[in-house]
C-alpha cells in the first residue's frame, strides 16, 4: 500500500487514532485546538484519503504483532514516541 507524504499532524493524528481509536482524542493529541478537536478529527477520517490508508496499515501492523506475540507488551504493540 504506497501513501503518499502527509503533513507531520495528520502522521500524529494517524498514530493516535490506530492506538485509541478516538478521533476527537487523536486530533488534540496530534495539536488541533480543543475548541476544535472533535470536527477535525472527524474531518481526518472522512476526507483524507492517505490518513485512512495509514491508519489502517498502523492497525493491521498491530493485529500482526498480537497474533505473533503469546504475551504481547505495550512496547511491542506501540513502539514509536509520540
């Protein structure tokens, strides 16, 4: 799956929204304003494209390591720094 460069917020709110989820969450993770965490995060998941297909390549990388861990930890499940 080819993704095309996204902007350092989208890449964040990316990797949140595969950790938790939340989009409302992920987008004030990823520093949209309170105020307006709720319709950008929700904008993200709707209108872009490459968000989508990151987070769905950032979930599938997840699924992959539960199954190919008897006991996974939270380090190899998320191992990148937000």
């Amino acid at each position: 799956m080819e993704i095309r460069n996204l902007k350092p917020i989208h890449e964040t709110f990316s990797k949140w929204y595969a950790e938790t989820g939340n989009a409302s969450l992920s987008a004030r993770m990823a520093g949209y304003s309170v105020k307006n965490a709720g319709k950008q995060g929700a904008e993200s998941l709707k209108n872009k494209t490459a968000t989508q297909q990151l987070i769905t390549k950032r979930i599938e990388s997840i699924r992959e390591k539960l199954n190919n861990n008897k006991y996974p930890t939270w380090e190899n499940l998320f191992p990148f720094k937000v």
